[in-house]
C-alpha cells in the first residue's frame, strides 16, 4: 500500500469534468468509456487532439452528470493501471461554460448556507472575577 498525498481542491478547481491522460494510443476509447462509464453516469466522452501528449499516448475528456460522481472517479481511477500504462486523471474546469461554472458555484453557496443554518451556536460563558 502506498501511502496517499493529501490534496486540497478549491471550489473552482474540481468540476464535472475529467482529463484522462496517458491512455495507451491503440484505439482504446471504447474500453476506456466503459471503465469510467462503470461506476457513474458519464455524459460526454471524447478523445482531445489539441492538447499535447507523451508519444504513443492519448488524451480523452469526460463529462459525468454530478460533481460526486465525477470525484468519485477522479479518486477510483487516478493512477489505475490501464494496458499497461498509469492512468493520469485530472479536473477540467476550463471546459465548463460559464453557464456550468455558476450553478457549479451556486449548489456549493447552498450547500454551505445549509450547513451554517444547521450550526446551533451557543454562547459562550464568560470565565471572568466573580462579582462578590
């Protein structure tokens, strides 16, 4: 087993879509849907031509439905062993539309508002001299 890095992701930075990178350049995309396609609801699949990769490799994007799901995956399948090379997974927030990005940044407003009113915050006693 080995030991897991702690990473820390901002609001802006996860999203529902994934970069899957360093996938073996031997028409793979039909098995690699299926794997990421497995385990949650994948929208969109595509293999990206534009972006620069290692020789003999590809890069596809994915679009999952929910950001969870999409987390999900990112964590199940980062560094999986795919044909015999390491899959690298990465979020893509550029890809979103600015549509995407709103709703994106206004389920996570919910989300907090809904934890904050759900806090019952007590007041604490004072500790000072006693008044006798």
């Amino acid at each position: 087993n080995k030991p897991n890095a702690v990473k820390v992701y901002t609001v802006s930075q996860e999203s529902c879509y994934l970069m899957i990178q360093h996938v073996p350049a031997i028409d793979l995309g039909t098995q690699l849907a299926r794997l990421l396609n497995n385990s949650s609801t994948l929208i969109r699949f595509e293999k990206i031509n534009s972006i620069p990769c290692e020789e003999f490799t590809e890069v596809y994007l994915a679009k999952y439905s929910t950001l969870a799901s999409a987390r999900y995956v990112k964590k199940k399948y980062d560094d999986h062993s795919f044909y015999g090379s390491q899959l690298h997974l990465t979020y893509a927030p550029e890809q979103e539309t600015a549509d995407e990005t709103c709703k994106k940044l206004e389920v996570y407003r919910r989300k907090a508002c809904k934890i904050l009113n759900g806090l019952s915050f007590q007041p604490s006693k004072s500790k000072g001299k006693n008044s006798s």
